[in-house]
C-alpha cells in the first residue's frame, strides 16, 4: 500500500506497507521456486550430468548440490537466494527484538535468544557459501557450507521450539499454540528427513546400489522444505505487523 503523496508539493513522504506476512511468504517463496525450477531443468536438460556419481549405477533424481551447480541453473539460484537474503535477515533480527522484548528478565530465555539470533546469521552464511560455492568449483568450502547451514538451521529450530514453549506457556492467543504445535512438528519432520538422508547417501558410497541416491536426493529435498515450512511459521507470529519504507521529503536542489 502507498501513502502520502510527495508528488505534487513534496509536503509528505512517500510511505510503502507490505504486510510481514507478504515478507515472509516471499522470502520462503524465493528458494522454494529456485530450487523447483533448478530441479527441473537439470532434471529435463542435463540429466546425465546431474544424476551421474563414481558408482556409475543408474539414478533417477539429482541432489540438490548437482541443481544448483549447474549452467542456467547456479545463476537462478544464486539470483534467488541473493534476493531473498536481506528480507531473511530482517525476519531473523524481528525475531531477536521479539524475544528480548518477551524475556527481558527470564533467564534462560533471554540468553537462548541470544543464541538464537547467533545461530539463524550461522544458517543464513552456510546458505551463501553453499550457494554462491557450487561443488563442482571448491567442493571443500560447498562442503563447509553445507554442513554449517544443516547444524546452525537444526540448533535454531530447537532454541525457537524452546522460546515457544515457554511462550505458549503463558500466552492465551491460539495463534501461539498453533505456531508452536507447528514447528514441533516441522523440527521432527526436518531431524527424521535429515536421518533417512544421511543413511543413503552413506549406503550409496558403500555399497553403491541403484536408486540409493536417488532415495537421498528425495529427503535431502525433504530436508529443505521442512526447513522452509518451519520458517513459514513466522506468518501467524506476526500476523498484524507491517514492514514499513519512508521516504525523505526534503527538497533537492540542482
């Protein structure tokens, strides 16, 4: 929504409100649709090379590493989670002030908040280096990227299931319970998706079996969309705020 008209006599500022929940659909939104159409053209256009491992067994799928590190498909990506970048780090720090606003003399909640913000920019970085590193350049530092994204994304979701324990607790607004009833769920889908991935992609380097890979490109799949799911819980936690862009109304000379 606009206001103001800073048009004609430059008398008000120009005011743009997007409502929290249109940010954070479209931030989940962003990767959500940059993974699906990296999936699918790599699936269509370069399904040899994506689906191909050393155990040279037939695959079906192709992990999320092989989507992404692929051309047109690395620069999708990159454009989408470049994109949503900043609107996930305002998310990440509304939820900071949130928390020390509810818990400014709980403790251990007050520092859990702390450690909450600590680890939603660890989960933000491992998402950029795993993304802006393709595996097929430093596989090393994708690597690195990948396993700090999966361990600071699990230790967020824990701390937040924590936090909303407690607010759940002494809260009375179903939307709270709702939310918290939520990302329970979503953090067990994520921790059991996470096992079954690990799993083939281990019976895959061992024993290399056909469709192993496939079977881990399936949960890894699963694994992000249980992160994104978790994350798109933040539309009932702030449903009435708005994120709000002000305009200067000084007048310029030239």
């Amino acid at each position: 929504m606009l206001q103001g008209s800073g048009i004609l006599g430059h008398d008000r500022p120009l005011v743009i409100r997007v409502s929290f929940s249109t940010c954070v659909v479209g931030t989940v939104g962003l990767p959500l649709l940059g993974l699906i159409t990296c999936v699918f053209i790599s699936s269509v256009f370069h399904y040899e090379d994506s689906t191909g491992t050393h155990c040279q067994v037939p695959n079906y799928l192709p992990s999320i590493s092989a989507s992404i590190s692929l051309s047109p498909e690395c620069h999708i990506w990159r454009f989408c989670i470049g994109l949503h970048s900043a609107p996930r780090l305002l998310v990440a720090f509304t939820y900071f002030k949130f928390y020390k606003t509810r818990f400014a003399s709980k403790f251990p909640e007050s520092l859990l908040s702390c450690l909450n913000l600590a680890f939603s920019l660890l989960e933000n970085l491992g998402l950029l280096l795993l993304t802006y590193v393709s595996s097929s350049e430093t596989y090393f530092v994708h690597k690195e990227g990948f396993v700090l994204f999966l361990v600071s994304s699990t230790i967020h979701m824990l701390i937040t299931c924590r936090l909303w324990k407690t607010i759940k607790k002494y809260s009375l607004s179903p939307e709270d319970a709702k939310s918290h009833y939520w990302k329970v769920r979503f953090l067990l889908l994520n921790l059991s998706f996470c096992a079954f991935a690990g799993f083939f992609f281990w019976k895959h380097n061992v024993f290399c079996e056909s469709g192993s890979y496939t079977l881990f490109a399936l949960f890894e799949y699963l694994v992000v969309f249980s992160n994104m799911a978790f994350h798109l819980t933040a539309v009932w936690d702030f449903k009435s705020r708005e994120v709000m862009v002000i305009s200067s109304s000084e007048d310029k000379d030239f």
